[in-house]
C-alpha cells in the first residue's frame, strides 16, 4: 500500500470514527465510498468539511434522498458521507473529503450539484459549518 493510500485510509477512517461517535450505527452512507476505494493511488486530502443541516420538520428523509441522488461522480471528491442525527429527527451531518478546497468550489458549478441545491433548499431550516480543513473530530 502506498504511503498516500495510507494516509487518505487514515482520515477517512478518522472522519467514520467522528461520525460514528454520534450514536448511529447505520449511516445512509455510499457503500461505494470504502468498496470502491481498494488500492486505487490516491492524493492526500487536503480539504475536508463537516456540515451539520437542519431541515424544516419531517423533511429530513426526503433531502436525504435528494442529496444522495445528486452529490455522485464530483470531480476530486474521495467521499460524500450523509447522517442521520439519532437524536433529532430535523439535523443530518455531512462529512466531505476533497483532493482540494478548489475541487469543492468547482463542484458547485457542476449541473447535477446545482439541480440538488435548487431541489434541497427549501427543505433547510439552517445550515451550520462544523468544521473545515485537516481537523476530522466533530465538536459536540
């Protein structure tokens, strides 16, 4: 295993930990995002986001689906991990991992991400940045 693929293993495990300590066991989670992984070579993370969205009341499950449909095949995204907060019915957490800061801002120009954002946004109540950068645990 390259020292690289070590390393991104490192931080994407450190982020599932951050997310798992959350209480849920069963996150709505691509299961592409570890089984297609494999020995692919892989740059360093170099920008990471945690994201905490509370929804308008009953609508979490549903921009769940919007945002699982349209946040796939993002140019230097390595994972899009979408959460259920155990306990609130209205908050869902997003951990995303970039090869850059520059792939994320690109990324909101993309057609199928800006469909999403236009089908997601009347669903969010608020929307709160948790944390940006290499730091990987969530502040409680």
């Amino acid at each position: 295993m390259g020292k690289s693929v070590f390393i991104y293993a490192i931080a994407f495990a450190f982020s599932v930990l951050a997310l798992s300590a959350c209480g849920n066991p069963e996150p709505a989670v691509r299961e592409a995002e570890i089984s297609e992984i494999g020995e692919q070579e892989f740059p360093v993370p170099q920008y990471i986001l945690e994201n905490e969205i509370i929804v308008h009341m009953g609508q979490r499950d549903a921009l769940m689906e919007i945002l699982e449909a349209g946040t796939r095949n993002m140019p230097g995204n390595y994972a899009y991990r979408i959460e259920a907060d155990p306990d609130n019915p209205d908050r869902i957490l997003i951990t995303e991992i970039w090869d850059s800061s520059d792939s994320h801002q690109n990324s909101l120009s993309l057609p199928a991400v800006q469909e999403t954002i236009a089908k997601g946004r009347p669903l969010i109540k608020s929307m709160n940045n948790l944390s940006v950068g290499q730091k990987l645990a969530r502040p409680r």
